[in-house]
C-alpha cells in the first residue's frame, strides 16, 4: 500500500521537534513545505512560532553588480570566526512566466555550504516586485526557531520596492558601489529613509571619491537622527567587515537601549500580518475571478470600457 500524505511529507509535531533541534535537513524540509503551502504548513507554523524571536535578523539590500552576495560570503566568515551561527535567505528575481529563479549568484556562497553552523536557501520572489515573497517571511520564521543567532535577508534590488526587506529586519544594510550613479539617484529617489547603515564595497574601486562626496551630499540632507553610518567594505580582500558588524551591533544596541527593539518588531509582525494577508486573499479572489460563474465577463467588460476598475473591484469584493 503507498503511504498516505502524512507519512510521506512527514508528522508535522516530528518535524517541528527536529527544526527546533537545529536539524538542517528538517529546516530545508519545512521552508518546503510553506514554499508549496502544503496544508500541513500551518501545523508546523503553529509549533516552531513560538520559538522565534532569539535571532537577530538583518536585511541587506542595493542594486544588482554591488556585490551583495560576496559581502554575505566574508560575512558568514566573520559571524562564525565570531562563534555564531547564520542563516542566509537569498530573494532571487523570479521570472512572471516561468517561475523560475535566477540563482547563479549563490555560488559566491557555496563555500559555506558544508558548514554546519551556516544554513543557506535561495527564494524566488514569485513575481513579488518588493523582493519579499510570502514564502520568505514564513521561511524566516523556521530558520530563526532552528536556534540560529543571525539571519541574513539577501533581497533583489528593485529600488524603492525594497522598503519591504525594513518589514523584516531589525537592522537594514544599503549596499552601493563606486561609480553607480543610478544607487545616489535612489537615495535622493527616497530609499535613504530605509538603511540603518549604508555600505560601500568594492571601495577599492577609481571612483571612490567621487562616490564619498556624493554620499555626503546626499546625506546632509538626511535628518541627524535617521542618517544612516557609512561603512566601506572590499568583501572580496576582505576588507572592513569587522567594521560593519560593529556597526550592525551598534544599531542593535541602541535600539534595545531606547527600547525601540520591541516596537520594530511589533511593527514587523503587524507588516507580516497584513502582507501573508494580502497575498492569501488575492489568491482568493483570483480563483474566483476564474471560476464564479456571477465573475464571468467581469475582465472582458473592463477591456470592453463597459466598467470602470473602482466598480469592477466593488463586484469582485462583494463576492468575497
């Protein structure tokens, strides 16, 4: 006789009890189970939630070639030098058609893979422009109950969608490199109102300079209290990383020092809370836009200019 589903996927009090255990293949198997919303997921979430809450969780985000990946790679090399553990979740770009993620930059940090003490896993992004898919936010969750002491957020950088990766952690990295005028341009654009620290690897890079000048304008114009620190950083060497976990540590000392540790974390629960809610409902709704029989036309009518959208989204809500 086949073994039924339970058996197969695995007990979820099991594999709870083995994520809880630090166990790397129970935490690989559970970040699956929610990736492909098994209905044994919630069970699991249910158990290990609990548990959270012990690790520190930074966000590192920035524009595509500012060498993000290599700077988690001798950031990995410090935090375990230090005798921390890590966990890595890399958000990859996922294509709308495909759903394929591009994951060739995780070779940067194959080197870390047979390392007991570092747990690594790609995320697509699903078509979610802010880089943060409904998978990572619960995927984050298993890898802090697994005990780990940081949990390192790697997002696609899609500009100012990236105001999402600040939902998620308790400190937020800007990574920039020299020469890139597009990454001032996104500061001035808004993004300075996210970082807790501005890196800038590849430092070793002609036009240093010219990027330190136009940080420092670009900065001026920040407020006092919110102005980011400006750390420079050549992962490849490596160079300056000390220097940048000093710097994360500093921020999470004064944010548990002003006491404002827990209300950022109250806040990124209420931001989880409505994003896992959103993305569950517009499925929802999208299922029955397909199948109720009273939605029939209802896309055809707005092609049609039969029906404004405001209208469209009242019937489609009504139906809820």
């Amino acid at each position: 006789m086949a073994p039924g589903p339970r058996s197969r996927a695995g007990d979820p009090a099991e594999l709870a009890r083995r994520v809880l255990a630090g166990d790397r293949r129970a935490v690989a198997r559970a970040i699956s189970l929610v990736e492909n919303r098994d209905p044994r997921a919630p069970e699991l979430m249910a158990l290990v939630f609990p548990h959270t809450g012990r690790a520190a969780h930074i966000g590192l985000t920035g524009p595509p070639g500012a060498g993000k990946s290599s700077l988690i790679s001798a950031l990995c090399r410090h935090l375990r030098a230090l005798g921390l553990t890590v966990g890595v979740l890399s958000v990859d770009p996922t294509s709308p058609f495909t759903q394929g993620a591009l994951l060739g930059d995780r070779i940067r940090l194959s080197e870390h893979y047979l390392d007991p003490g570092v747990y690594i896993r790609s995320m697509g992004t699903r078509g979610h422009l802010g880089g943060v898919a409904e998978a990572t936010l619960l995927a984050g969750v298993i890898v802090d109950a697994s005990g780990r002491d940081v949990l390192l957020y790697e997002t696609v950088g899609v500009g100012q969608s990236e105001v999402e990766v600040a939902a998620l952690a308790d400190t937020v990295a800007l990574v920039l490199m020299p020469g890139s005028g597009d990454s001032i341009q996104a500061l001035k654009a808004g993004v300075m109102e996210i970082p807790d620290v501005i890196v800038v690897n590849k430092a070793d890079h002609s036009a240093i300079e010219r990027t330190r000048a136009e940080l420092a304008q670009v900065l001026s114009l920040a407020d006092p209290e919110r102005r980011p620190v400006v750390i420079e950083t050549v992962a490849t060497a490596p160079s300056g990383i000390d220097e940048l976990w000093a710097a994360v540590e500093a921020h999470q000392r004064a944010l548990a020092e002003a006491g404002d540790l827990a209300e950022r974390r109250k806040a990124q629960l209420r931001s989880e809370l409505l994003a896992l809610a959103s993305a569950r409902t517009a499925r929802r709704l999208g299922t029955m836009l397909d199948k109720s029989p009273d939605l029939a036309g209802l896309v055809d009518a707005l092609a049609e200019r039969r029906i404004d959208p405001l209208t469209a989204v009242q019937r489609l809500l009504e139906h809820a």
